[in-house]
C-alpha cells in the first residue's frame, strides 16, 4: 500500500491563515505542541502532523472552516478524542486539524421516545451520567472515553455489542457539513424510514471521507433492572471460545462476553493489581429481569462447567462491576507495557461465531510461534475479537514479524467469511485488505468520494487511495 505523505510539503499560504485567524481567533492554534498532539495516535503509525488546529464549538464554524479550506484546496481531518487504533485521524497530507471535543452540548433527551441529540464531541461516560437520572443509558462501549462523533465516524461498537449492536444501530440521523459547505440532516427522529438512500448509514463508518458530523441522535435503552457481572477462568481457550459459541446458539441474550487469553490476564494482572488466575478468562455481564438473569446465569454456567470452566466470581454492586470492566478496559495498556518502552500494535478482524474457535485457536498457535509478546482479546459474542503486539518501535525485525503475522490472522477471516476489521475501521493500517474483502465494491467506494469530495480534502489517504 502506498501513502501519498510529503514531509516536505508548502507551508500554508499567509492570506488562508490571516483568515482562518480572523474568522477563529485564539480558537486557531499552530503552536508545536498542539499539532503533534493532533499529529500521534495511540498506535504505532509514524506522526503525521496537520499544519493548524482549529477547536470548533458550533456546526456554523464547521461550515465556515470547510468553507475557508476548500477554497484554498487545504486538507481538513476531524479530531475527536485522539483514541483511534488505524491511524484514522492523522493528517496524512497537513492541512487543518478541527477538533470537535469542545463540541459538548447535549442538545435534547427524549426519554419518551428513547433517544438524544448530541453535539460531535460529547464523550459517552458523560452521557451516560446525564442519562441516568432518566434511567436510561447508551450502550455502546468500545473501551476508551471517546467522542459520540468520533464513535459515528469509525462505526464503533465494543463490549455491549453482542446484545445491544454497533454505532450502525445506534444512529438514528446525523448532521453532516458537507465538503460543498452544506450542513445537511441526513434522517428525522422516527425509528424507520423508506425516504431516499440511507444517508445516515453513508456517513457512519466513513472516517471523515465524505464529511464532518457534528450532530449525532443515537437510541437510548432503559437501564435494566437487574444487572450481573461474573469472571470465569478456563482450563483451555478452545473450552472458553465454546461456552461462548453454544450460550448464543441457545439463545442467552448476553449483554457482554469478553474473553482474555492467558497472556492477557498475566498483563491485566500487572497493570491493573489484581490476582486474577492467568488462564484464558471469561467476563461476563447479564441484563434483564431478576428471573430472567438467574435463567440466563444457570444456563451459562452449566454450559461453562462442562467445558471446563472453573467457579464463577460474581461482581453485583456497582463499585464492584466498575472495577471489573476498568481492568477490561485498561487491558490495551496493560498488554502494550508488558515491555518498557514498547509501542502497541493492535488489530481485529471478525468472523461467522461458528468459525470462531477455529479462528482464535489458530491465531494462538502462530502467536505461539513467533517472538513478540502478543494478547488475545475480543468482544467474542458477535465474533470480533483483538490482538495485541507489545513491539520493540527500533526492531525492523520484529515489524516484519508482526506485519507477517497480522497477514496471516487477517487472510484467514476472509477464508472464512469474515472481516478485516470488527471496529477499528480501515484508516491507514488495513487499505490492501479492504480490496482483497470486498474487491469491485471498493471502486463504487471511490465513486461516492470522487463524487462528494472531488477535491479530496476531507481526510484524505484514509480508508483507499484515490
């Protein structure tokens, strides 16, 4: 794959940047720290810094900027809050960085009809402590406290996935500014729609190609009345990846299963100061009535005993359960540092649950094989789930090591009629593999930017190459 980066690019002209600082005032920064910041991701994708960052409050000053960047041909890429894994927000070719995150305004809350309207940059803990005292939530939870925006644009999902599906599902409209300046609304609030082409679900999942969302209205659910978290600790991955597969074939309505291989619960262990077995683990989280969870628990448990499954630790209050899931969270980091000074490589691909346990069981066999420590883990209960690469960022070896294996981890998903990615997205890091998945729709892809976007300044060098 080729990326167009020129490190040596013009600077920006003096007339656009007078009006840029006209228009945004101290709201424009250029400043070192503030592009590298805008210029890093959290994975291990070289820097690639924009030339100016403007902090947007309102979609009015997302058209005005759009405006002021297509008329001088200048790149603008949205920034949320920074925590993508592909490379998806770095500024391949300079240009504007406008960054959402001041973007916090939550609009509207109907709980009568279950929904929201948010700005972009609202983050989803916050959301979800103004949702609370409606007892309701957004269930939508890829890990990191990202921006509702950002979660639209990568089409995020997360551990609430498996019972509440992706950011695809939990979009009802968007607000787009357009690359002509348009701010258009892509759908209204009503649960289904037969009106035109689905816009909504154009724009979730574009990374910034098409346009800047800067409104999302998202479905809301209502907290569930009984919740109950559990960890279970296995005597082999292929025993846990089995308790998962047959408790969805049953019909358990899990709200989330995350399994851990051995190596990961070592490093969550580490990191998060816990004494957790260090075997391939299940975390587990039921919602629903008091006897519909009790149902749900029985089952799963008798399902997880004869596949060798050890006792279930419960986590029922709500401190308890939050410590849980942080350690979940925090697993990333726990599995980048298991080495000092290492950078993380991560990636997902997803596959048919049927295939699951072959996937997974053969992926761990070619980890096993090579030199760089790596984890598994995975929101296993739609069949997505992730690898982790604690790499040495001065050893060629090791990257062609872990570009060799991410090859091979990502072909065999295909071979079985998968994905190359769950919900990372394509950004920089998966480009070959988004033609080698879908082949001639990738053209019709190219179609919709070239057609959208025909000066390609909207994150341009993300998701293919024009």
């Amino acid at each position: 794959m080729h990326i167009d980066v020129n490190p040596a690019r013009p600077a920006l002209d003096p007339g656009f940047v007078a009006a840029l600082r006209q228009r945004f005032g101290d709201a424009l920064e250029m400043g070192a720290a503030a592009l590298a910041q805008h210029g890093a991701s959290e994975a291990h994708f070289a820097p690639m810094a924009p030339d100016a960052v403007v902090y947007a409050r309102s979609t009015e000053e997302v058209v005005d900027l759009v405006r002021l960047c297509t008329a001088a041909g200048v790149p603008i890429v949205p920034y949320g809050a920074g925590t993508s894994i592909e490379g998806n927000a770095l500024a391949v070719r300079g240009g504007v960085s406008v960054n959402l995150s001041q973007m916090t305004e939550i609009v509207a809350v109907h709980a009568e009809d279950f929904d929201c309207t948010v700005q972009a940059g609202v983050r989803r803990e916050e959301l979800n402590l103004h949702l609370r005292d409606q007892g309701l939530f957004f269930p939508i939870d890829p890990g990191a406290n990202a921006t509702i925006g950002g979660m639209a644009s990568t089409r995020a999902s997360g551990t609430n996935a498996v019972r509440y599906g992706t950011m695809r599902e939990a979009v009802l409209s968007l607000t787009v500014v357009t690359p002509d300046g348009k701010a258009i609304k892509t759908a209204t609030r009503a649960r289904k729609s037969a009106a035109g082409y689905d816009l909504t679900r154009l724009f979730v999942g574009s990374e910034g190609t098409l346009g800047i969302i800067t409104e999302v209205t998202l479905r809301l659910h209502p907290i569930p009345e009984t919740i109950s978290s559990a960890v279970c600790g296995f005597d082999s991955l292929q025993g846990a990846v089995d308790t998962v597969v047959q408790s969805i074939q049953c019909g358990v309505p899990l709200a989330r299963v995350e399994i851990l291989d051995d190596k990961q619960m070592a490093a969550v262990n580490a990191w998060s100061r816990l004494d957790y077995p260090e075997v391939t683990t299940l975390f587990f989280e039921f919602h629903g009535s008091p006897m519909g969870v009790e149902e749900q628990v029985t089952l799963v448990r008798d399902l997880a005993e004869a596949n060798g499954g050890g006792a279930f630790q419960w986590s029922n209050l709500p401190e308890e359960r939050a410590k849980l899931w942080k350690a979940r969270h925090e697993a990333y980091y726990a599995a980048v540092n298991v080495r000092p000074g290492a950078v993380g490589w991560t990636t997902d691909v997803c596959v048919p649950i049927s295939r699951l346990p072959e996937c997974i069981l053969e992926t761990k066999r070619d980890l096993e094989a090579g030199t760089v420590p790596a984890t598994i883990l995975g929101h296993v209960g739609d069949g997505n789930f992730h690898v982790i690469f604690s790499m040495d960022p001065n050893s060629a070896e090791e990257l062609r090591e872990v570009e060799a294996i991410n090859a091979r981890l990502v072909q065999r998903a295909l071979l079985m009629e998968g994905t190359c990615t769950g919900e990372h997205g394509i950004g920089l890091g998966k480009q070959d593999w988004l033609v080698a998945e879908l082949g001639d729709a990738v053209d019709v892809m190219r179609t919709l930017k070239r057609a959208l976007d025909p000066q390609d300044l909207f994150n341009p060098g993300k998701i293919f190459s024009l």
